[in-house]
C-alpha cells in the first residue's frame, strides 16, 4: 500500500497553536469527512500539557501526530482512538508525540470496513477460571476471579463476523506476546511497561484481524503506524488457520465467466460486508458451504457495474489477473477503479457446486518492495 507524503511548511521557531493553525488546511485535506480536526488539534494540545513528559515533546513532533491521526480518521486521543506516547529522540535529545493506535480503533476500523459486526479483548489472569478448544467444534469458557486474579497469563480477542458466526484467536503471554513484546523497540519502556495488559489485547486483536487486513486504506493505515510507532520488527503470525465456530453462509454471486445454472439465485446477499441481504434465495435452495477466505493476486484488469436480473439493484464486478469476482460493495469498486493496471490482493469467498461464484470481500494494493 502507497502512503502519500504530506509536508507542510513550519517554522521551527513558531508556537506550536502557530504550527498546528498552519497545518489545519492541510490536516482537513487528508482527514475524513467524519473527524473534527479542531476538536483533535485540541485534545493533541491538551494531552501535551497534561503529560510532564509530553509536555518536552517538540511541537513538531504534535504536528506530525495529528497527521497521522488524519491519515488513520480520527479524532480521538486515548482509548479508543491514538494514545499520544512520549519517545526520546536521541538525536535531538528531546521527547517526541508518537502516535501508538488503541486495540479498539483497530476494531472500529474493521467495522466500518463492515468485514466485522463486533469484537472484543480480554485478559485472562492466573485465578480465572479459562479454558478453550479448537477442533470441530470449538469453545471457549473464562469466568474472572473475583479478587487476587494474579499474574497476567493470556489475552484473546472475540469477534462476530457479517453473518453472526464468531470466531476467536487466544494467545499465551509467555509463548505468544513476549516474543512479539521482545521485537518492539519500547519492549521495556512505555506503554509495554506501564499497560502490558492493554498492549497485549491490542496484540491479539491485531492477530486476530490480520486476515482483514486491506479492507480499507485506514485499517491498514492504523496497523501501519502501529508498526512504526512501536518500532516492531516483523510479527511473524504462526498460528494455524482458524476455523470459524460456525461456518459462514454460502455466498452466491453470478460469475462473469460462469454463469449459474437456472436453477441458481441471480441476485445475491452482500458478500461479507456486514449490510442487510439485498436478495435472499428461496429457503428450500440447496447452498454449498464455502471453502473458507481465500486469497487472489495479480494485475487489476477492469471494475464494471452491473445490475441483478430479477431486482435491478447494481453489484459490481472486478477482473484480477483474467478471474471475474463480485462484489455488492461500492466501496470495494470505487477501490478497485483507482487501482486498474495495478497489482493487487484481494481475499474472496467462494460458493457454488464447483466454486464457480467468487465474493470478493477485501482489496489492496501489493506495496512495492
């Protein structure tokens, strides 16, 4: 995925109210619509002044913080939002804002890319009552102490997809987070020392929404600075694929270069996205059950719209590497519009007898080595 670079002109000697007033045309270019720039310009200065230690951070460095808040859409500070966290720079000796993502506005993010209904990250202590199974059928049971719940042993992250299954990915402290927490370069110092438990849910819900990644630019945006601000490394993801506790409903989309037998539903629900249905087959239609997310790669050829046949309403279909999918997803094809004669990766759901009708569910570019 390609960042856009954004500069702005500062003086070094200005206020760091001058700089953010000259920067606050531009903050409102890169920001969406929905994020109050005055009111996050606010609570940035407000944070800064606050924190003894934000309070040394260069006002360059809070400039450079609310554009990474634009860039990612929004205008919160703390949970929620982006917590503004002081790191030294050692080449000018001073303190920068740095801006670290909150496991919940990844979680936002993932919902408003509709690849997600709801999620959530809990801790699980030594008292607590834990245990869980994969397999067939998968469960999980956590009842917290009441009182001296110990020491921090786990964190797993819960979440419901379009279609109301769920799923959820659990990872052990000592096996799972410390190795991650060990590649950080704020492994011992900041957030990891101050909030290890909130810095480890954040970390098992970025495990668990991993498969989402590039649903939309400020999703993986958000991961993207999570990585910069926290100096990661490179998280290697060894966990097995996970298999939904149930599994999703068949997602039927009539295929450009297949068309479905007549017996087959011309019009479709919307493929993982979290809307209402917009055409439901007969209850009595015999479904396949999908093969699970998959992935496809290669060069984007066209985006064209379409409308069902029995309803009118529009989806849209998009041509990658000569493979028709579809989509009821504008903002997917609106995507797919800029990204024409580009590479790309797009994950999908397939149904059908042999798999024939392809439901593509997210989309991004393939980022330049």
């Amino acid at each position: 995925m390609t960042t856009t670079a954004i500069q702005t002109k500062t003086d070094p000697g200005q206020s760091l109210a001058a700089m953010l007033q000259s920067a606050s045309t531009e903050l409102r270019k890169i920001a969406p619509k929905y994020c109050n720039v005055t009111r996050m310009i606010s609570l940035a200065i407000e944070a800064k002044q606050r924190n003894p230690l934000l309070a040394n951070c260069s006002p360059i460095s809070v400039v450079n913080f609310c554009k990474k808040c634009a860039e990612a859409g929004t205008d919160r500070i703390g949970a929620g939002g982006m917590w503004a966290v002081p790191f030294r720079n050692n080449d000018t000796k001073t303190y920068d804002m740095t801006a670290i993502p909150d496991w919940r506005l990844l979680i936002q993010k993932a919902k408003a890319a509709k690849v997600i209904k709801h999620a959530t990250a809990e801790a699980v202590y030594a008292a607590d009552e834990f245990d869980y199974e994969r397999g067939l059928n998968p469960s999980m049971t956590h009842k917290p102490a009441r009182r001296d719940r110990g020491e921090l042993v786990a964190v797993y992250c819960v979440y419901v997809l379009p279609d109301d299954t769920k799923d959820f990915v659990v990872m052990d402290m000592a096996a799972d987070i410390d190795p991650i927490r060990k590649r950080s370069k704020a492994a011992n110092f900041g957030p990891w020392v101050t909030d290890p438990a909130e810095m480890a849910k954040k970390t098992v819900v970025r495990r668990a929404m991993k498969i989402f990644e590039g649903a939309s630019p400020e999703m993986t945006k958000v991961i993207d600075l999570d990585n910069i601000g926290m100096g990661y490394l490179g998280e290697v993801d060894t966990t097995a694929a996970r298999t939904p506790i149930a599994e999703p409903k068949a997602i039927e989309v009539a295929s450009e270069t297949t068309p479905p037998p007549a017996e087959q539903p011309q019009d479709v629900t919307r493929p993982h996205q979290g809307g209402a249905a917009e055409d439901k087959p007969d209850a009595g239609q015999p479904h396949a059950q999908p093969e699970g997310i998959l992935t496809v790669t290669g060069i984007l050829d066209m985006a064209m719209v379409k409308k069902g046949k029995n309803s009118g309403k529009p989806y849209y279909s998009i041509q990658i590497g000569g493979e028709w999918h579809n989509t009821f997803d504008k903002a997917i094809y609106d995507h797919a519009e800029v990204l024409k004669g580009r590479e790309v990766i797009g994950t999908y759901t397939a149904s059908g007898d042999q798999g024939q009708f392809k439901n593509l569910v997210t989309l991004a570019e393939v980022a330049s080595e």
